[in-house]
C-alpha cells in the first residue's frame, strides 16, 4: 500500500515539470520587423529625413536641406572634425592662416600673429627635436657646448654644428660678457622655442633633457 502511494507520487511530481523557459528576448526580436518595412507595408513614405555626415576639410559645419518634387526632404546635419586629428570636440574652433584647414586647440600654434597647424609651422620654420633642446638649452643659460651634448646625448662637434644653423637662421646671437661672449635668444628665437613647445614640449625625452641640464 505504501510502495503505491510512492509511485503515485512521483508521477504525478513528473507530470508538473515544466520544460525550461526558452530565451523570449530572442525570440522576441525575431519577430520584430524594422520601422522602414512597417511603414513601407502600411503604404507610409518618408517625408522628412535626418542624417549627420562628417564635414569636408577646412568647412566649418552646418545644416544643408535637400527637397524632392513630391515635398520629401532629407536633412544633414554636417559635423565639423579637426582637419588635423579629425578630434570631434573642436570646441573653438581655428583656421590655419597657410592652408586653410580648421584645426582644434591641441592642434594650432600661434606664430608670427597668425595661427597656424602644426604641419605647417614645421614646415615654414624647420626645427627638429635636437635644435629644440639646445635652443631651451640657450634660453636655460646653459651655454657650454660640452654640457649641452651630455644632456643632449650627442657629440660636441654636433652640437656645435647646429649651434650654427640656429645663429643662420636668426634664432640665437652672440652677445658680449663681462669675461667672454655669449649666445642668447633672439625675440624671433623665443617665439619659435614658444610655439615649438606645444609640438615637443609634452614629450617625455624633453622632460628627462631639462632635469639633465640641471644637473
């Protein structure tokens, strides 16, 4: 009597087990049409549309409207990217006096009254990393060829060598001391060492150079 009441039992335990519970999410957006065949199924036609497209080089941005006969329009929405780094978060934004492309404000340096990109100061006043380091050198009072080459990590004799070009192009003079002439900066010097710091002045090499010349 007890052993049927114990079969009883158990099948009706495994009458009540339900199956598990399939993934309804997933079946859910399977049976999802997208918006665009609803309307179209529904005879809907698209009256008004909106779009964003990323704006053409040195164009500040703004909104263009296209209307078609039947009265549909498409709206665009032209988003201004740096022409430089293509940063969208131009904030304000700047156009290189050279060659006309807008640039945000990591990407400009302000030279001669003008602002210009990077690309073409570099290009208009050439200046590589080494001359950058002597010319902070001279502007730092540090005037000994042997010790800007330490900190320089090159030779004298190139040191020297660009000591030269730097005095060619108007970057660094001579000027008397009380015991021995000098070099210092020029005011065009200053103003290339200025706007050369927002290309080289972040990097790390730079940083180490002047704990170096202090040394």
């Amino acid at each position: 009597m007890e052993e049927d009441r114990e079969k009883r039992k158990r099948r009706k335990l495994n009458h009540t087990i339900e199956e598990p519970e399939q993934n309804s999410h997933q079946d859910f957006r399977a049976t999802v049409q997208p918006i665009a065949e609803v309307a179209e199924s529904q005879g809907f036609v698209v009256a008004y549309d909106t779009r964003k497209a990323v704006e053409e080089n040195g164009q500040m941005g703004g909104r263009t409207i296209y209307r078609a006969r039947d009265g549909r329009a498409i709206v665009v929405d032209r988003i201004p990217l740096c022409d430089a780094c293509s940063n969208p978060d131009m904030g304000k934004p700047y156009v290189c006096h050279k060659c006309g492309r807008k640039i945000c404000e990591d990407c400009w340096v302000h030279f001669s009254g003008v602002y210009l990109c990077k690309l073409c100061l570099m290009r208009q006043e050439p200046l590589d990393k080494r001359e950058f380091k002597i010319l902070l050198a001279v502007a730092n009072e540090v005037v000994n060829t042997g010790k800007i080459a330490r900190a320089v990590r090159t030779r004298k004799e190139e040191v020297q060598l660009a000591i030269g070009r730097l005095y060619g192009n108007d970057y660094i003079m001579l000027s008397d001391g009380i015991f021995h002439k000098r070099y210092m900066l020029t005011e065009r010097g200053e103003e290339v060492l200025e706007a050369y710091q927002k290309i080289y002045g972040t990097c790390f090499d730079i940083f180490a150079f002047s704990n170096r010349l202090r040394e």
